[in-house]
C-alpha cells in the first residue's frame, strides 16, 4: 500500500522557478494576432444573430398583429350569429 503524500510525486522542474520569468512571458505577435482574429469573429457571429433576431422579430410583428385582428373578427361575427340566433 503506497501512503506516499501526492504532492511529493509532483514532477521536479530542476534550477526553473515556476514563477521564473519563462512564464511571465508576454504573448508573442503571432498569439496576440490569432487571439484577435478569434475575438473578432465571435463578436461579428453575436453581432449577425442579434440582428438577424431583430429583423425577424420587426417582419413577425405585424402578421402577428393581423392574424389576430383576424380572429377577432371571426369571433365577433360568430358572437353576433350566436345572439342572433338565440333571440330566434
């Protein structure tokens, strides 16, 4: 049964501090480039569903509000056949 402690099993990363200047490091040309390019698309993909949501919603809106109105109608007009034939 090993009971060794985990953390002594850690590797050993010789005369390199881990916070040695090797990994403080700022990011070269090209990272910051891909990064960017990266950044930039997602932003135009959110840009493009937002407005694509918004015309969609704006075209949606009034053949909402006519088939509404629609049925409005025809309950209307079934209401007044319903009194009128009541009254019969």
């Amino acid at each position: 049964m090993n009971q060794v402690p985990s953390h002594s099993q850690t590797p050993d990363f010789g005369h390199i501090p881990q916070t040695g200047i090797l990994y403080q490091q700022p990011p070269s040309t090209e990272q910051l480039a891909k990064s960017n390019k990266r950044n930039k698309f997602r932003a135009d993909a959110k840009d493009a569903f937002l407005i694509i949501g918004f015309i969609g919603a704006v075209i949606a809106g009034p053949f909402t509000v006519k088939s509404c109105s629609e049925e409005v109608d025809r309950q209307t007009i079934e209401s007044i056949k319903f009194q009128t034939g009541a009254r019969s």
